[in-house]
C-alpha cells in the first residue's frame, strides 16, 4: 500500500495536476477570506471565513483531484494490468486514499499562516481553529472516498467529475439551510445528522463530537468498500456468478449496514465529546452544575420552537437543544426538559400567552425569490416552583455585523441566560421561606445598646420591637442564630473597644435632645461582619426588614441588591418641541444589572444609602452635596463596596463633540482616601475608531462620507493593559474607556491596604488639558490630535481594600441641622391671626422635631472597598451606541465590566466564571488600513511561498533520483 500511495503522491507533481490543485486552492481561499467574507470589516479574530465555505469549496477541488483516479488506468487500460498483479484491489484503493488525502493535507498546512498572523492580530481561540482543520481533513476523506468510488465506475473522467460533484453535493445540501427550512425543526434535525455542512459546522465551533467524526469515517468506510467491490466485480467481468461472488455481495451489504447502523448506535451517546474552546463555552460548567445539584424542588425547562423560523435562527435551534438535554443530563430527576410548538395546538398557544406572557415575534424575510413575515416563537421557560423566567431570542442571541453586508447570528452565551434564569427564581422561591435554611454556619447578632432611660421615646419603642423581632427569629432559625445584647454606657472598655475596632461612638437623636445613646447592630459569621443600619422610619417592619436584608446577605443564593445613583437628566430647553434626550442616560446598563441583582435608584439626598443595599454603584456623580457625601462615606465604613466611575470632565455628544469642566462634589473625600483624579484627559494611539463625517469629491458634486477613523481620547485597552489576575477584568478581552483621566495612588495613605490596578493605557500614551476633543485629521492624519514627546502608562481604573477612616471623622453629623432661630412673639401671633392655625402650627414643631438618629461611624472594617473608573460616561447609553458604531454589533464591555465588578463584590464568583467563558471580546487590535493591506499581502506571500517551497523541494528531490539513477547505471 505504501508504494502505490508513493506512486501516486508522486503522479499528482509529475503532471500540473497538484500545483493546479493547491494553487487554485490557496488563491480561492484567501480571496474569500479578505474579499468575500471582508475579514477586516468583521473586526473579530476568529477564521470562520476560512471554515465557512469549505465544505463547498471541497466538493469541487476533491472532484478534481480524484476524477482521474480511475477512470484514467480504465481508459489508457493499465487496469487490467493493476488488477492482475500481485497487489490485492484493498491496497490499491487505500493507496490511493491516503496519496489523495496527503495532497488535501498539504494543501491545508499551506493556509496555516492564516490563523497564526490572525492571532498576532488579535486574541484568537485556537481550539475552532483545530477543530476547523481536523474537520476538513475528515470531510475531504469522505469526499475523497467519494471521488474515487465514482472515478472506478466510468472511463470518463469528466463523467466522474460530475457524478462526484453531484453526489458531494446531495450529502453537503441535505443538511443545508437551503433543504432544512423548507421543514419542520424535528425533520431538519434529522437531516441535518445526514448533512456533512452541519457536521462540519459542529466541529468547527469547537466541539469535537466521537458522533461527528465517526459519521465522516462512515462515509469513508461506505464509499471505499463500494470500490473495492466496483474493482472485483471489474475482475469478475464475462465470468458466470460464482457463490464466491455472492459471498462478496453479501459481506458487502452487510459492511454498509454495520457502517449506517454504527452512527445509529453512538446518537444518544452525548458523553463522548471534547470541548476544545478556551472558555470550555459548550459544556455546562461546574458552577452550573453546582446550581443544579442545590435544587430541592423539580426545575422545567421548556423551549417553545416554531417549526417555520427565520432562516438565521433556525441553525441556532439545535444548539439550544443540545444545550438543554445536557442540563437534563446533570439534573436528573431534578429537572425536565420540553420542547413544544405552540402552534401545533391552540391550547399550547394560549397557555404561553396567558401564563408565560410569551407570543409569536413577527420576522420579516426577504430573498432573491420570495419576501414576507413568519410569526415565529424562540423562547425559553424556566420554572421553579411557583417562579418562573421567561428567556426571548434577544436574550439567547446576539447579531454581529457581518463582511457582506449580511448579519451573523450568534447564540449570546445560553448556559449563562439559563443558569441565571435558574438562579433568580429559585432565590426568589427560596426568599419566601426560611432566610436562615440556606446559611451554612451559625451567624451571631451583636447589639450594642443603652439602657431605655437613656433612649429617645422613639428609640426605646423600637428596642422593644426589636426583641419581639429577634424572638421570632430565633424560633425560625433554630440552633443557626445566636443573640447578645450589651450595654457601651456601662462597660468604658467595651465603648473604647467598639470605637477602635469598628468606628464607633455615642449617638444623639436631634439637635433638640442632643443626649447620647448607642444603639447599633452587627451580625458576624464565618469571618463576614454586616452591619445593621438603622432604617429611616423608626418602625418595626422596616426594623426587620433592615435584619432581614443582613441575613439574606451573609446567605448564599439570595439576590443581592445594588443602589445606583446616577445624573439628573437635563430639562430640555423647550418643552414644547420634540428633541433627543439631554444628559446622560443608563437605560442599558440598568437592564442588564436587572437580570442578576435587585436594582435601587436613589439620589442619596436624605444622607442614607438604603439599608438592604449591598453595594454602592455612582456613575458621573454631579455636585454632590454634603449629606450625599456622609451618605456614601458612612456606608463605605459600614463595610461596602462603593463603585464610582468620575472625571474631572464631562462630554456632551450632540451633532458634535463638546467637553466641558466636571465637578463630582468628591475630589476632596477621594484625596482623603489616597486617590486623585488628574486634571487631564488619556490620549493614547492604541484606540478605537471614530465615525467622522469625511468631505469627498464626486466629479462636481461635493459628498459628506462617514468614515472610521483613529480616535486616541478611545483607549483600547487589551492584553497587559488589563489586569489579568482580577476577574473583573481577565475575561474581558478588550476594553474601550471613553475620556478617561488619570488616576494618581497615593502610595503612603495606602500603605495599610490593597491596591489592585485593574486598566491602564498603553506606554505610548499621553495627557492633555485642552477642552477640545474633535480631532483635526488634515493637520494630523494618523491621531487627529497633537503628539507630545512626553508619554507613558497611566492608571485608568483602580480597586482599593481595607481599612479607611471617616471623612468626617471628628465632624458633627450632616444630617443633624442646627435650629432656626426661633420667630419672634409678635411675628408668630400675627401669622396665627392672619389664619394660620395653632394646631398646624403645633404639627409643623412636631415635624420638625421628628427623630433623625444619626452618628459618624470614624473607622471601617476591612472588607471595605472602593473601585474607582476614570471617566464619566464610559457606560452611558450615548457612548455605548457611539462605540457600537465601530463594532458592527451593540458594544456591552463596559457593562460587563461593571457586572464584573458586582459580582467580584458581592462574592458571586459562581455566576461571574460563567460570563467570563463567553464575554471575551475577541476583536483585532486597532490598526490602520495601510496595516491592512500588509497583513493580507503577508498571507498571500506566505501561502503562495510556501507552495514555492513544494516545487523546490520536489525539483530537489527528482534532481537527487535522477543522478542515483546514473550513477546506478554506469555501476551496472
């Protein structure tokens, strides 16, 4: 068998045939890569271009290759003389195979400078990449096999080149999208296991399936024992049947029957896959599984699916499917996976709308034939108990901007969308019942009290509330809550010990009952320390809410709850006429926070962050007032986590570009905590594009174009750049922060804590103060902007950890006011003869004199943190849409980095490892076009160089054969 396969390698360079071959090849792919599929307008770094056409591709090029095969030793009758010799037909068709199959393999390593300067580009996955060659080289054997079967059947070679292209071609459009739309889903997924496009496309994400692989090995298998009969049954040829012959036959059939009945018996194996993708993004991951194995009452999964779908969507189906049944799988008797068609029954329909809230999304679909709409349903069902989660197609996909003109549909990340569907409801589910049911270790209720005779009338009612509070509590919790109550006033030791470990002192009511009192609250376990705020309205059911909401945070599971303050929107200028909104608006970050945490507006002006907050998030604070200061002081020492993203500028985008002075009210608390916001904007020359009106000639005419041009105040921040050890940003990929200011660390202040750097630009960066942010590209082509001399890194983005001191510390409280001075007899019996009551008058006194409890916590606790961005509108709607301009699909890093940021917080790392697989932004890094250009030339030197080698090499060697041939000679 070797020797016919070395005859045959060496045929296929003895004629044109193979530098045709592998000419053609090269030269159609890398066409299509650049041209057809526009690699560089994608903007991603992947190389389904190349993967993409190829199984269409191959059908042709293997045709080709393979039609002279046989019918060439049939024509020029040297079959006879190969069927007569002592070489059995089984070496000589395998021969053959493998010569074939080596030639397509050469052709393949020859493309390989593709995926190496792509990841040069960019931050390429190279298990599709892996996945992509391993499918091509088993769909060319069954090509191959194919070919050389149809090549045995005629003396023609163009006959075999169409028979081979014909029945290549049946395999490949049984599971197109071409055939399977015309059916329902459950017949198009039969047809799809006899495509080998589908097949192939499975591979290539990335998931190496023994199912797949085995079904090319079955083609082969078919096709090359069918030659190997079409060859004796050539030897056969005038004489009478034999039982011999019958015996053939009959091993035959019973060969092609194992062969089919083979991918029968491995269908409902699902185990025997590799997950070969960098994020393992197409297995459930253990954190899933974790969620699944929690589950104390039966999880439904059901998928609703219209037979009839958009054409982009109904390749995605499958997915989903197999995505399920594996939830199924790790579930077991836990969870049930359906899937339903609501429109094969009319009460299927209508429980999805009555129930569900879920109908038909009108498509509209348009081709070269045909256009219309088709009312069609993708949409999940997560049900738990009496909870339930609704997913749509926005939730499950996402549609990236495609080289053609034409969109990608992609699913988002659906185990991500399903395992957070799952673990909402079943926290929701679980928050009805027992708070304490989930903790793992018993939790500790420390107050800290005076006696009643030294508390407001308002403040003893509440103590006695609280003990009937912690009395039911202790009857629900069992042995999981202990209690204790001590008294500061009465133990000078334990007054200094609080003051020292937590920040603690003597509290007064109001200016008019300025005695002091304690009163505070601590719940401590397993190494975590909540504090227990007081709640504004001093009654017992926001009393209990406020232990509740400290519980619930110290349990696993529960849903956390996050306080957002962001920019009153500006009032338009005239009410009266329709216009854009002014300001900033976060619109898509509140929706995407509001799929995992419980979201909180508030505008801090009472001096309290709300008392079931867990974290604290302000984007593009604007002159925040003392009181809203205390507010998010107090709760940075109560032990939170405060999120604030702040410049000293701020950009309006209009019809231009306009920045302007910031004051966020902070600079000053910042300062006191070690960190300053420089007084300048980050220009740096690795950045993101900018959609910019370009003047163009056209013959007379004078045209407006919008191009993508370099824009420096975007840093593109990627690879070292970010912090690849923190999880808010190691999954990231890539990250575009919009008019971002420098962040200075002071190193002494922070001495005693944890400095975490987690963005910074590029060493070639720079800073500048000028207001103007429009760039002039006809004064300064390549930036737009003047370049000093002077560069280097600058800080972006920074976390912070440990123990801070109060900034107002050794201050009085803000939230108690001093009196007014108090009216004047006369002016006040004038306003009660004038009509004003003394009763409303006696009401007014008493409003005034309500209770306001208020004290400066001096110290917080170590688990304190402060994660500061440097720049005001990187997660606003506005430049969100701005960046998505340049992306070709919505732009959501800088909401996943916040999410990041939350879920690092709140020590939700089992959701934040699931997103990381999927958020990793995959896109080129910034460069010019001249860049382009260099990079596609480069590929083209190189593939077609390395076919120049092929003919050295060749040349070489019949050069070295041709002299042992002589010298052998003149030795006979």
């Amino acid at each position: 068998m070797f020797q016919v396969f070395k005859k045959e390698f060496n045929s296929f360079f003895a004629s044109p045939a193979a530098w045709l071959f592998m000419g053609a090849f090269l030269l159609v792919t890398l066409f299509i890569f650049f041209w057809a599929e526009a690699f560089f307008a994608r903007n991603i770094a992947d190389l389904k271009p190349l993967f993409r056409w190829m199984p269409i591709l191959l059908i042709f090029l293997v045709a080709a290759l393979t039609m002279r095969s046989w019918s060439e030793e049939r024509r020029s009758g040297t079959l006879e003389s190969l069927l007569t010799s002592p070489v059995s037909p089984t070496r000589l068709v395998f021969g053959k195979f493998f010569a074939s199959l080596a030639l397509v393999a050469l052709a393949l390593v020859l493309t390989l400078p593709l995926p190496v300067t792509v990841s040069m580009m960019g931050p390429l996955d190279w298990g599709p990449v892996i996945g992509g060659y391993l499918a091509s080289l088993f769909l060319a054997a069954a090509y191959i096999a194919i070919g050389l079967y149809m090549s045995a059947r005629t003396d023609n070679p163009v006959v075999a080149l169409i028979l081979t292209t014909a029945v290549a071609g049946f395999f490949y459009l049984l599971g197109s999208n071409t055939l399977t739309g015309l059916v329902g889903h459950e017949i198009a997924g039969f047809m799809s296991l006899l495509g080998t496009g589908s097949r192939f496309d499975s591979i290539t994400r990335g998931v190496l399936d023994v199912r797949d692989l085995y079904y090319y090995l079955s083609i082969v298998g078919i096709f090359l024992t069918l030659n190997i009969f079409s060859l004796e049954r050539f030897r056969w040829a005038g004489n009478p049947v034999s039982s011999r012959h019958k015996q053939w036959g009959m091993i035959v059939a019973l060969a092609i029957l194992n062969f089919i009945l083979m991918n029968v018996w491995l269908s409902p194996i699902g185990k025997a896959r590799v997950d070969l993708t960098e994020g393992k993004i197409y297995s459930l991951s253990e954190s899933t599984r974790g969620y699944l194995q929690q589950l104390q009452e039966p999880l439904l999964i059901r998928g609703y699916f219209s037979s009839k779908s958009h054409p982009l969507l109904e390749p995605l189906t499958p997915q989903i499917k197999d995505l399920l049944e594996e939830y199924q799988v790790v579930g077991g008797e836990r969870v049930r996976v359906e899937f339903v068609d609501p429109h094969t029954d009319q009460s299927l329909e209508e429980e999805a709308a009555d129930k569900y809230g879920i109908r038909p999304v009108p498509f509209r679909m348009a081709s070269r034939y045909e256009a219309g709409v088709v009312n069609s349903y993708f949409d999940l069902v997560v049900a738990y108990g009496d909870q339930y989660e609704t997913l749509s197609f926005n939730d499950l996909i996402e549609v990236k901007g495609g080289g053609d003109g034409e969109p990608e549909v992609l699913l988002k990340n659906p185990e991500y969308a399903i395992t957070r569907a799952v673990k909402k409801i079943a926290n929701t589910y679980q928050a009805g019942g027992n708070i304490f049911a989930s903790l793992q270790k018993p939790v500790a209720f420390q107050a800290y009290i005076s006696a009643d005779n030294k508390l407001p009338e308002s403040l003893a009612e509440l103590r006695k509330s609280l003990d009937e509070i912690i009395t039911d509590l202790k009857t629900e919790a069992g042995d999981k809550l202990t209690v204790s109550f001590e008294d500061p006033d009465a133990n000078r030791e334990l007054a200094n010990r609080l003051q020292q470990d937590y920040g603690f002192g003597p509290q007064i009511a109001n200016i008019f009952d300025p005695k002091p009192f304690w009163f505070y609250m601590l719940l401590q376990g397993d190494g975590e320390l909540v504090q227990v705020p007081l709640p504004a309205d001093l009654d017992k059911s926001t009393l209990k809410q406020s232990i509740t909401a400290a519980v619930q945070r110290m349990a696993p599971g529960y849903l956390k709850t996050v306080a957002l303050v962001t920019p009153e929107p500006a009032a338009p200028a005239n009410p009266y006429m329709p216009q854009p909104p002014a300001g900033k608006s976060y619109d898509g970050l509140q929706q995407v926070l509001g799929e995992n945490v419980r979201m909180i507006n508030t505008d801090l002006k009472d001096g309290q962050v709300p008392t079931n907050a867990d974290m604290l998030v302000l984007l593009g604070p604007d002159n925040l007032d003392e009181k809203q200061l205390f507010a998010v002081d107090q709760f940075l020492m109560q032990g939170g986590t405060v999120m604030l993203a702040t410049s000293p500028y701020d950009v309006a985008i209009t019809n231009t570009l306009e920045a302007k002075n910031h004051s966020s009210g902070m600079d000053e608390w910042l300062q006191h905590h070690g960190l300053t916001l420089e007084k300048t904007m980050v220009l740096d020359p690795k950045n993101a594009s900018l959609a910019v009106p370009v003047r163009r000639r056209l013959g007379s005419l004078s045209l407006n174009e919008i191009k993508m041009m370099p824009y420096p105040h975007f840093p593109d921040l990627r690879g070292d750049t970010l912090n690849g050890d923190n999880p808010t940003t190691s999954g990231l990929g890539q990250m575009t922060l919009n008019w971002a200011s420098p962040i200075d660390v002071d190193a002494d202040k922070n001495k005693q804590r944890t400095v975490t750097e987690l963005m910074r630009s590029s060493d070639d960066s720079w800073v500048a103060d000028s207001l103007n942010v429009m760039p002039d590209y006809q004064q300064y082509p390549s930036t737009g902007f003047t370049v000093p001399a002077e560069r280097g890194a600058e800080v972006l983005a920074v976390s912070v950890d440990g123990q801070f001191e109060s900034w107002f510390k050794g201050k009085d409280s803000p939230l108690i006011e001093a009196p007014e001075k108090p009216e004047s007899p006369l002016a006040l019996a004038d306003e009660i003869n004038n009509g004003a009551p003394a009763e409303a008058a006696t009401t007014q006194d008493a409003e005034e004199k309500k209770t306001v409890v208020s004290s400066v916590i001096s110290r917080s606790s170590d688990s304190a943190r402060i994660i500061l961005i440097g720049s005001n509108t990187f997660a606003s709607d506005q430049v969100l849409n701005l960046a998505s301009q340049a992306q070709g699909t919505f732009y959501t890093q800088p909401l996943e980095f916040i999410q990041n940021a939350i879920d690092w917080s709140l020590d939700d790392q089992a959701l934040l490892s699931i997103r990381s697989r999927a958020q990793f932004a995959r896109t080129l890094e910034p460069m010019q076009q001249s860049s382009r250009f260099f990079w596609e030339y480069l590929n083209y030197a190189l593939a077609l160089g390395g076919l120049g080698l092929v003919w050295v090499w060749r040349r070489a060697r019949k050069a070295s054969k041709q002299k042992h041939y002589e010298s052998l000679l003149a030795e006979v």
